[in-house]
C-alpha cells in the first residue's frame, strides 16, 4: 500500500475527506485540524492501494492540494488488518504491476541531474572498465557496470516523452550526452597514464583482448539485448523490483563501450573506436526505444483506469449519491 501525508488548507479539508472517504481503494483515513505550521493547514492521513494511487494522487491535485498545500507519498511495506485487505482488494489488478506516476517522476527527475557526483561515478566507472580492457578482466568489467549510474538518464528521456515533459527530456539527455563524455575522456587518460607508466602494453590492439573486440563489434545481438535491457530496467523503475541488478543490465550495453573508446583513442586504434562509438550510441538509443515502449504501454493502462474512474464519479454526480459514501469500485478494470 501507499501512504498519503496531506497538508490541505482549510477550506479545500472538507472536499479532501470526501474524496478519500468516497473511495474504497482508501482507508486509515485521519484528520488533524490545524496541526501544520508550514504550509498553515490541515494534516490528513491516509493509506491507499497502490494500483488506484496515483488516481487519487490525480484527484487531489485536481483540488488544487499540491499549489496550496502539500502531498508526501510514503510506501507501507506490510499493513493488517481488514480495512487495508478491503482497500486492496477493492483496487483490481495486481500490485506488483501497479505504476505511482508521480513517484517515477520524481526519481526520474531527481537521477537525470547532471550534477558532480553523476559525473565522478561515470568517470570512476569508465577508469574501472579501462582496466578491464587492458586485463581482459570480465569481473572488473562487471565492476564498471556496478558503478555506472547512467540508467537514471536514459529513464528520465524515456519518461519525459511519454509524460510530455519536455524540460526533463532534454535535462537527461545533455547528463547522457556529457557523462559518457567525461567517461570516454577519463578513459583515455587513463589508458595513457597506464602506457606511459608501462603498467599496460605499449602493444595492446582489440584483437588481443576478447572483451575490447566484442564490444567494438556490434552486430544484431546488440540490439536486442539493449532492447531487453531497456524495458526490464523500465519495469524495474516503475515497479521498484530488482532495481540494483537491472541496473547492472542496463549498463553492460553502455559504460564498456564508452571506456574502449578512450582506450582504443590511445592506442591510436581508431577503427575500434568508431566500432565501441557505433556500439554505445546504438545501444542507447536501442534502449530509449524500448523504455518509452514500454511506459506507453504502461501509460495506456493508467489512462483506461483513469477513464473509468472518471465515469465513475460522474455517475455518482448524475444519480445524486452523498459525497463521502463509499461507491463500487469502478474505477480499476484489470489489467
């Protein structure tokens, strides 16, 4: 379930509650009057199944909530008790495909920051993946993939066109664009910092090292697993599973590539730099490609739910039902 924290002003409490109360996807309903300082209001409590969570998220911005007031969303990992098994099973679908919009905003838009410490992992995970190249070492390969937080960007592109948020779109995609070129870059002084010092082979070449050919190399199984890897890690961030291994996925496509391209630079290899150039930037937009496939997919289902759950009030309006009462949930058809 998903918990509400609502600060409403006082003139828009009662309109609130009705809403909550006229839902029976919601329980655990409190009210708190006049107990917020900042912003002055009302504190409302409530719990909510998190299939119809962002459809009452919707209602209550409908209000005007979220300009005068505010609404925090919190997960419950285990709630008993026969209101919340009401609630729940009022909301039809299953939980686990369930998407809290307003959430995958949210992280979406706090990841695809380009801020200094995205850069320092996507550097720190290319100068990983050049040792791995120059060792041929699958697991410090595997190492830069841990590191790399460059999915949160390529999320916020995919949820900024399907969410028509142009602003994070292009905040995403200049964070895509700059830190995979602050990792090609610091990939190649490291590369040359290791020749230098002799701590690399002054005659390293792709063809020597199995990795570095591989990923200089694409070829029709490169897109699909960037397309695989796009909509699992899609899936992965709207419905929070497995977010640390799909992140390891996501990756595989992108940070190796993006450090052989500083490595075969300074090696002077730059046919295989074009190779891991052509890689990296096929995979990324393979990967868009399938991430914003997917939340349309996932979008469609919202909006179907929400159509009904339009209906459904507008019915309550024209047969005259009492604000509050609780009503059949038409709201969720499955799927």
């Amino acid at each position: 379930m998903i918990h509400l924290r609502i600060v409403s002003p006082p003139n828009r409490t009662k309109e609130v509650l009705d809403l909550l109360g006229g839902d029976d996807a919601v329980c655990n309903v409190i009210t708190l009057p006049g107990r917020a300082i900042k912003p002055t209001g009302d504190m409302i409590l409530a719990d909510v199944a998190r299939e119809d969570a962002s459809i009452v998220v919707s209602d209550l911005r409908h209000l005007g909530i979220e300009e005068h007031g505010s609404i925090a969303i919190e997960h419950i990992d285990t709630a008993l008790g026969s209101n919340a098994a009401a609630a729940i099973s009022s909301a039809r679908g299953e939980e686990a495909d369930a998407v809290v919009w307003e959430e995958v905003q949210t992280r979406t838009s706090e990841e695809a920051s380009l801020s200094w410490t995205y850069l320092a992992f996507m550097m720190l995970a290319a100068s990983i993946g050049a040792c791995g190249l120059f060792t041929d070492n699958p697991i410090l390969i595997v190492g830069a993939m841990v590191v790399s937080p460059d999915f949160g960007p390529i999320a916020g592109v995919c949820v900024g066109l399907v969410t028509r948020r142009g602003h994070l779109a292009l905040r995403s995609m200049l964070a895509i664009v700059v830190g995979f070129a602050a990792a090609s870059a610091t990939a190649y002084v490291v590369a040359q910092a290791l020749l230098v010092t002799g701590a690399a082979d002054r005659d390293f070449n792709v063809d020597s090292s199995g990795l570095a050919n591989l990923i200089a190399s694409p070829d029709a199984f490169t897109f699909v697993v960037a397309f695989c890897a796009g909509a699992a890690g899609t899936l992965s961030l709207t419905t929070a599973k497995s977010g640390a291994l799909i992140g390891v996925l996501i990756s595989v496509t992108t940070i190796p590539a993006a450090s052989d391209i500083g490595v075969s630079a300074a090696t002077l290899d730059w046919h295989s730099a074009a190779g891991s150039a052509e890689q990296l930037i096929a995979n990324i937009a393979t990967i868009i490609l399938a991430g914003t496939l997917t939340l349309l997919l996932q979008r469609l289902a919202y909006n179907r739910r929400r159509r009904a759950h339009d209906r459904a009030r507008a019915d309550d309006l024209a047969s005259g039902s009492t604000p509050g009462t609780p009503r059949p949930r038409a709201s969720s058809p499955r799927g």
